[in-house]
C-alpha cells in the first residue's frame, strides 16, 4: 500500500484516551496540562496563525464567551506554532482596534500556548501535512475533569468553528454523564433525552406499554425521556 511519507508518525489522541502531557509557556504564563486542569473540564484548542482574520473572529467569540463556559466549569487553553511575543501583540491588536459583530476591547484572558517547536501540536494530531505542514489546523478537544478527552472536532484552515456547538457539547457531554443517559440529534437543554436500554424484557414490555414515567418508546430500542431545562442547568451549571 502507497503510504504518504509526511503523514506517517502522526499522532492522533482518540476518544477516550488520556490528554496527553506536556509543559508549555503560554500568554498567562507556564502551565503543566493536563495536571492544573485536574478536576475541571477543559477545551484545549488550536488556531493556525496569529494576525490572521478567521482566526481573530474566533478568539473575540470566544473570549466573549468564556463566562458562558467558566459557568459550566470548563476553561479555555488555545495553542498556534506561534511564539510568545506574536500572541502578546495579535491580542493586544484585538483588545486595541479590533471591533466585529458589536464586540470591542475584547480581552483574552484564557492561556495561550505558544508551540514553535510544535511538539504539543504534533502531540495532538493538530499538524495536519494534508492542509498544512506549517499551521495547526483548527483542533478542539473535549478533556474532562479526569483528563479524559471526550470529544474532538477537527476544523481546516478556511472554517471558522461554530461556537454554540462548542458550549452545546460541553452541556450534552456534562448532561450525559450527570443523568447516565444520551442525548439525540440536535438536542439542546430541555429537549428529550435518550434513556439507556431497558435492562430487560420486563422494563422494555413496560415501557413501550408507556408506564414509566416520563418515558416515551419510539420503539422497543428507542426510549426518550423529559428532564427540564431547569434541572439540566441546575445540575451542570457550577453553583
Ligand atoms: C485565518 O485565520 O484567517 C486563516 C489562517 C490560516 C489560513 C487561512 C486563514
């Protein structure tokens, strides 16, 4: 089989792995990650340059949004191939004279890694030779409080990423885990969930006879059930 040489020995951590490690001196100085994440969930993610265009519309979304995502106790770690100096001024470009869509002197306070070296990028798969073999590609891992990563999404160059998916993720992964169940197309706060499979044929005779509560049986493999809004948020959101 023809194998490309430049994609061989790419790393790529997987769903389920542990994040792996690395120390890197980022805008808010060094870190030690996953390790100072521990406890947190965590979306570390990587942009392909510094002073380029879709890139800064992101880390103004972003920043914007932080709050929305410290509220569900998940901080922000973004990483390019840049070095120091190129973020400490693309971000003070941004605070200074950038103003798109209503946002202005918008403040990045989230780390940002610098990677000349790009050891971490190729760590984590964000070196793509296909796309580019100089800038990351637009990379977004899911960590949770365990340093498991638990999501990937993986953006080219030219996309700039969808940000309410990103904080959508976050809320369906945290809503996964906290009521053991799945969340289905789409699914938003107080849309139904997916109930796991009944146990046994007694459960499942139950429940597509409708008589557990709050269930609805689409059929025998497919059960939904209502959890509100308000208990969603209430549970995921940090108090
Ligand atoms: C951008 O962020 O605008 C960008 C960066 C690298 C390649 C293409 C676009």
């Amino acid at each position: 089989m023809e194998t490309n040489k430049e994609t061989q020995n790419v790393s790529m951590p997987r769903i389920g792995d542990k994040a792996p490690s690395f120390k890197a001196v980022t805008t808010q100085g060094e870190i030690n990650f996953p390790e100072l994440y521990a406890g947190n969930w965590v979306i570390l993610f990587s942009h392909p340059a510094d002073f380029t265009p879709v890139c800064t519309s992101e880390f103004m979304t972003f920043a914007t949004m932080e709050s929305k995502f410290s509220e569900l106790n998940c901080k922000l770690v973004g990483l390019s191939v840049d070095g120091l100096y190129s973020h400490i001024a693309w971000l003070r470009t941004i605070k200074e004279k950038i103003e798109y869509k209503g946002m202005k002197n918008v403040e990045v306070k989230f780390p940002l890694i610098e990677d000349i070296t790009m050891e971490v990028a190729r760590k984590y798969g964000m070196m793509q030779p296909g796309e580019s073999s100089t800038k990351a590609v637009r990379a977004v891992f899911f960590i949770d409080p365990k340093s498991v990563i638990r999501a990937i999404i993986y953006y080219p160059l030219s996309l700039g990423r969808n940000f309410d998916e990103l904080l959508r993720v976050v809320m369906a992964l945290q809503t996964a885990d906290a009521f053991s169940v799945a969340t289905p197309a789409d699914w938003r706060p107080g849309d139904d969930v997916i109930v796991p499979p009944a146990g046994s044929c007694g459960v499942a005779k139950e429940r597509m006879e409708g008589k557990e509560k709050d269930v609805t049986c689409h059929d025998w493999f497919f059960c939904t059930r209502k959890i509100d809004k308000e208990k969603v948020l209430g549970t995921i959101k940090k108090k």
